[in-house]
C-alpha cells in the first residue's frame, strides 16, 4: 500500500472514530435495541448529515486499494461504479453473495435484550434507489425534502447504517493491508478469496440460514511483520466499540 493511500485511510479511520464515539454518547440516552431502531431524534439527523460523506471517502479507498475503476458521476447515481460493485453477483466456490446484502451485528446494546441486534447498512439499495440514509443526506444537502420528510428518517436504525457503511470498508481495508504486511500469514489470491461459509447462527431469527463470513472477523496473531506494520499497526486496526461481525445471509 502506497504512502499517500495509507495516509487517506489513515485520516478515514481516525475520522469515523470519532464519529463512532459521538454515537455512543446519543445512544447512552437511546439504547442500541431493537425496539429503538425506528426512534427519531435531531441528534440523528445531524450524525446522518455529518457522517455519511465517510461513506464515500472509505469506498473510494477500498477502490484504489483494490485497483477498481472509480465513478465519474454521482457516487450512488444509477450508472455508477459504486452501485455496479455492490449490486454484482459474486461466485466463490458453492455459493453466490452480493455487497449490498452486508449484516453487522451490534456489540453494545441494553442488557435485557435477549437476541442480537443486526443491521443492513445498505439496505434499500438497488439500481435505481440509494440506501434510505443516504437519500437523507443527498435530499438535504441539494434541498429537495421539507423538513418533516426528513425527520422521518432520521431514526437510529438510519443512523447505525450510515455508520456500519464506513465500517464495513475500514474493516476490509485494515484487515488487507495487516495480512499482505505479516510474513506468516498466506497471501490471498484476490479479495474475493477472503470469504467462507460457516455454520454460525447469530439469534433465533437467523437459524437454519447458512452465514458467509469475511475473514476479518478473525482475530490476528502477529509476527513476524515487517517495518510498516511494526510502525502503523495502531493506526490501522478498526476495533469498534459499536459493531461486531460482518456477514452476508445466503439462501
């Protein structure tokens, strides 16, 4: 990984911290349950508004870090290179999965909630329609809601969303560039090849569904690495406070 690319992610990284951060002290007041996602509050629509250019930022890394072609239009206009990329069937091996249908399960969350909390960060996504916060953010900052319009997605699963998107990316971005930079770990062929299918069931409403997870979800025993991870590596690993696994349902 280039220094100029390091340094953007790097920047993104500290960036959606800090955003993370603000999100836990909202939701000290509205706890991460699942009989809170459609709660509205201002506070949800300023974190929606300041949080999801993140997005954008994050996907255009992954993108260069991967070699991917980059959208000249709009970032989530219907012919973009963003929207190809996570609308597009996948094959590894057995099975076939899409970006779009991403779930991360939320760590932190009241104690009395028996069953995991698990969000879509790009649901709603398709090839005419963006996810519902970002149409949130888009309609604001060109002024096309009224303000009731938009208050009416300014709710915590909204919120959440427009987190988890930037999470997914970092997340894949961190776990790659630690993997290509530890001298005892096996070099991937390609992305895609960080994918498997397990067995693991998240909650009662997630059983008898096969689960494909990205290896990042593992924990990293290092060394020995080299001198760019021995430097970097608190600058590169994304340890939320909020979310937890990352995985695509597959029927």
């Amino acid at each position: 990984m280039d220094e100029e690319l390091f340094e953007k992610f790097r920047r993104i990284r500290e960036l959606y911290l800090f955003r993370e951060q603000d999100l836990v002290e909202i939701t000290n007041y509205i706890n991460l349950r699942t009989d809170n996602l459609e709660t509205k509050s201002a506070k949800f629509y300023d974190f929606i508004l300041t949080t999801s250019p993140l997005l954008e930022k994050s996907a255009n890394v992954f993108f260069q870090y991967l070699k991917l072609p980059k959208s000249k239009g709009s970032f989530i206009g219907n012919e973009s290179e963003f929207k190809k990329f996570m609308l597009e069937s996948r094959e590894h091996k057995e099975f076939k999965f899409n970006f779009a249908n991403v779930e991360v399960s939320v760590k932190e969350k009241s104690f009395f909630d028996d069953d995991k909390l698990i969000i879509k960060p790009f649901d709603g996504l398709s090839k005419y329609n963006p996810m519902s916060f970002w149409k949130l953010y888009n309609h604001t900052k060109h002024d096309k809601d009224n303000i009731d319009t938009v208050i009416e997605e300014s709710k915590l699963a909204n919120a959440l969303a427009c987190l988890g998107s930037t999470y997914v990316f970092l997340k894949v971005i961190s776990y790659s560039i630690i993997r290509e930079n530890s001298d005892n770990m096996q070099k991937r062929d390609g992305f895609i090849s960080g994918f498997s299918k397990t067995e693991r069931f998240f909650g009662n409403d997630m059983e008898h569904r096969e689960i494909i997870l990205h290896e990042s979800n593992n924990t990293l025993i290092y060394g020995p690495s080299n001198d760019f991870l021995l430097r970097n590596l608190g600058n590169i690993e994304v340890d939320s406070k909020i979310f937890d696994l990352f995985y695509w349902n597959y029927t």
